[in-house]
C-alpha cells in the first residue's frame, strides 16, 4: 500500500526535497514532545550555556562535581584547580565509528542525517562554594561521566567548638 | 510508568528528586550516518553500560534502550543542569536491512549500532554503455 512517503521517491524526490526536510524536523520535533522529558542534544550540544553541563554539590568535608562526557578518555581532559575556582578543559575527539563530521564538503557516499552531537574543544569554569584543597583533588571517568571530588580546606570543614563551662 | 511533564527549565531548578521521581527518560544525541552498504548510529549514552543496552529493530524501526543505573552526588546539591535517567530513541530506517546482521557496542557511554543494508539492495554503480 503506497504510504506518503513513496511520493518522495524518484522522480518526484527533486522538487519534494525541502517538503522532506520540513516532515523530518516536524518528526524530530513530535518525538520530542511525544516523549515525556525528551530533552534533546545534551551537554555538547547546548547553544544556550558554557559546555558541558555539571552537577554540583557539597557535603561536610567536600565538593563534588559531576560531568557527561561520553567518548572521552582520560587524556582527553584537563582539570585545574586554584582557590575557589575549577577548570575542566579538554577536546571530544571524532566518534569512535570513524565518522568524520566536517564542516565542509562530505565523503563521496556518506549522507548525514543527524549530527547531534559536537566535537571539539571546550571549556568551563566552576567557581566553587568554598576553597578546596587542590593537591587531594581526584577525578574519576567511566563509562563518560567524569566525577570530580574535591576536599575542602581544613578552614573550611566544620568545625565542632567545645564549650567550656565558665 | 510515571509520566510527570516536567519542561526543561524546570528541571534544572527543581528540588533533589525523591526516588519515586528519578525515572525518567531522554532522548540520546545522535550521529546518523548513511554509508550506502550500511547506516551507523552513534548515539551519546553516558553512564550506560554495554549490558544495560538493549537494541531492536521491528518493521524498519530500530529502537535503542539504554538503562542508566542510579547515582547521586554526596551531600546536598548545589547545581543540577541535567537529570540523570535511561536513554531512549526510535529510528525509522525503512526497508531493505538486514537485520540479522544488526551490531552494536558501547564504550566510554557512546552507543555506536551498525545496521547493513540487504546486499540485494545497496547501491551499485551501474555501467553506462556508449
């Protein structure tokens, strides 16, 4: 049973073209609301804010800083610490598949359909709540969530006050 | 399943999310690339595992799941720019693809799916005679 996608088969494909665009962005865009909490393009792909997105927070002795960084190794990041202020700096390599997103000109063959996610370099600036100590800072990625923990300083840790009787 | 409809900005404001409210679904980043002998799908999936995913093609539609495993932060939250919860994208392919032939693998929480056309039907040069 022909369906109204065979009408933008050859030889009507020409002129139908830019009603194909406008059916996938209206598909992209009714699978995003269709879904509940679809939120779409995440941490690379957010035009809005400072690349990645994080979650912070904070317990008695320290401050723990979240990030999504999927296809990141290790070495692909950087962090740095100095006073109240942390820095994840790095670069998302091309996709482990080997597609190579370019801006200009495609591969003989290759048509992109979706290209969601970014590539590059980014980076963000935490500013932290208090000062941490940046030698017992560590870092952990897995699975593409880097989770940063950083201890506090001694002055800034909760101190328990004794009180003397007069 | 709880369906709450929460908008993005909400989201970012709203207060720690009690357990019963953590099940949520996204919808992954995606790389769809058409390579004519197959299409690949690179997909954004952080925190899911490879044994967590499950991948199916039904009727020219390939659906991937990825399961997120819980996890919070220690201590109260302080910002909160993204929920954390499984991953969840349908993608009509059409016809034409062999889906016995359908693989995948997850690194570093990036889902690559390789999906073959039929041999029957990729493309094929075709020689003109002068």
């Amino acid at each position: 049973m022909p369906t109204l996608r065979d009408l933008f088969q050859p030889p009507f494909v020409g002129f139908a073209q830019p009603l194909e665009d406008l059916r996938d962005e209206f598909d992209r865009l009714w699978s995003s609301l269709a879904e509940p909490h679809a939120i779409p393009g995440r941490p690379f792909h957010r035009p809005d804010a400072a690349a990645p997105a994080v979650n912070v927070s904070e317990s008695d002795d320290a401050v723990t800083i979240e990030a999504e960084l999927p296809g990141l190794a290790a070495g692909d990041v950087e962090i740095s610490v100095s006073g109240e202020e942390l820095t994840l700096k790095g670069s998302r390599p091309v996709s482990p598949g080997g597609e190579q997103p370019s801006g200009d000109g495609e591969e003989a063959g290759v048509t992109w359909h979706r290209r969601e996610r970014g590539t590059g370099p980014f980076e963000r600036r935490i500013m932290l709540p208090v000062a941490v100590d940046a030698s017992r800072v560590e870092a952990r990625l897995a699975d593409g969530v880097l989770t940063v923990t950083c201890p506090k300083a001694p002055q800034c840790q909760p101190h328990k006050v004794t009180v003397r009787s007069a | 399943m709880v369906t709450t409809t929460t908008t993005a900005r909400e989201q970012a404001t709203e207060q720690p999310a009690s357990p019963a409210r953590e099940g949520q679904t996204f919808h992954p980043a995606v790389d769809v690339c058409d390579r004519g002998a197959e299409v690949t799908i690179v997909a954004d999936v952080p925190g899911a595992r490879a044994d967590g995913i499950d991948v199916s093609f039904d009727d020219g539609v390939l659906t991937v799941h990825a399961t997120v495993p819980p996890r919070s932060l220690p201590g109260r939250p302080l910002a909160r720019e993204y929920g954390i919860g499984d991953f969840r994208r349908a993608f009509r392919l059409g016809e034409g693809f062999d889906a016995a032939q359908i693989t995948a693998e997850c690194r570093a929480g990036v889902l690559t799916v390789h999906v073959p056309r039929l041999a029957a039907v990729r493309p094929r040069k075709i020689e003109v005679r002068g």
